[in-house]
C-alpha cells in the first residue's frame, strides 16, 4: 500500500498483484529500474559480515501485506543460510505506530512466530480495530499472554528505540508503499516486479548478486 492510499482497499487489486500470472512466470529476465530499483546511498544493515540482509517492509494495516505473509514465511523458511531476514513494521500515519510497538513488544517477548499471523487475522479477517494502546493489550491477554509483561514492554525504552529506527530505515530504502522488500542495503523491489512471487524470485537473484560480489 502507498502513503497516499494505504486506507484504500480493493480485494480484487490485492489478489491481481500478489499472484503471479502465467506471462509473468516465462523467465523474463529481471532488469532495474523495472523490477527492482538500486539505491544510490547503501542503507544500513544488522546481518553480520558474510550474511545478506533481506528486510521485509511491512504494516498490519495493509491487506496488501495481510496476503503476502503467508508467501514471505513459507519463502522465509526456506531461504539459503546466508539469508538473514528482518521484518520492519511501518507506520505511514501517526495512527499505526501502536501496530509497531506491538510488532517490536511480540519479538522481545519472543512470539512473532506465535502471533504474527494471527495479529493480520484479527485485524482483516476478525475486522478488530488494534490501534489503540487498551485495544491490543486486551487482544494480546485473549491469546494467552501476560498483559502486564507485555505493556511493559510495549512501553519500554528498548521497543521505542526500535520503532524510531524502524521510522528511518524506509527513508533510506526510499519506500513509498508496503509490501516492499530490501536487500543488502543495496537493492528495492516489491509490486514493480509485477507480482510480490516474481519479487521473492528478484530477492533471490539479487541474493546472487550480492554473494558472488556483483
């Protein structure tokens, strides 16, 4: 979803460009500045030295993304050992930076894996409103979490530190809609592949690229 229009949905758009179709899976052969986009200034990465960093932008609010998720976990599981994936939730409006706060309160108390999923559930397929502070404590303590641990970190120093970051690096990636997805700090793809798929398979090219010192 873009800035301007994240509020705006379209089930039929959603689907058109997250599946691939059949003329976009003849191989045709992935060029930049069409299916992926090479930053003039490298952004900043967390993987250590010999790791290729694939950063996924994301936002709960966005059904864009909602769709996406299941592809980019089972990709996520399956990546090379070289891969080294960070999720970014982002905020394009003051509204959504409780969804960061709880994206970064749900890692620190180690239940992305848990949660992840059924945080888009509750919020496309349930219709839950998780925008406000009371809102998603009380969803959190229905899934079996301890609500007092998870406002503190949900309030914590630790998680704002991260969400403040997590407000820069899109600036640097120059992201302008989600779901877009970083790599190595060098390269920008996502909807301009044609299809989030074809872009999981523009990850791994330029995976390649980046391992064999292109």
């Amino acid at each position: 979803m873009k800035r301007r229009d994240f509020s705006l949905v379209c089930g039929a758009a959603i689907g058109a460009a997250l599946i691939q179709s059949p003329a976009q899976a003849q191989g045709k052969p992935f060029a930049v500045g069409t299916d992926y986009l090479v930053l003039d200034k490298r952004a900043p990465v967390e993987a250590p030295a010999g790791k290729i960093e694939v950063v996924e932008f994301f936002g709960y609010f966005c059904p864009h993304c909602n769709v996406f998720e299941p592809m980019f976990d089972a990709w996520r599981k399956r990546a090379p050992k070289d891969v080294v994936v960070r999720r970014v939730p982002v905020a394009f409006q003051a509204a959504t930076v409780p969804q960061q706060r709880l994206f970064y309160a749900l890692d620190a108390m180690d239940l992305v894996d848990k949660l992840h999923a059924k945080v888009f559930a509750a919020i496309h397929v349930e219709r839950q409103s998780l925008t406000e502070t009371d809102a998603i404590a009380n969803w959190v303590a229905k899934q079996g979490v301890d609500k007092t641990k998870f406002l503190e970190q949900f309030n914590s120093f630790a998680v704002a530190t991260k969400v403040k970051r997590a407000s820069d690096l899109p600036n640097a990636y120059l992201i302008d809609g989600v779901p877009a997805l970083g790599v190595a700090g060098r390269y920008l793809t996502g909807g301009m592949a044609g299809s989030m798929d074809r872009a999981l398979q523009v990850v791994e090219f330029l995976a390649a690229q980046v391992r064999s010192g292109k």
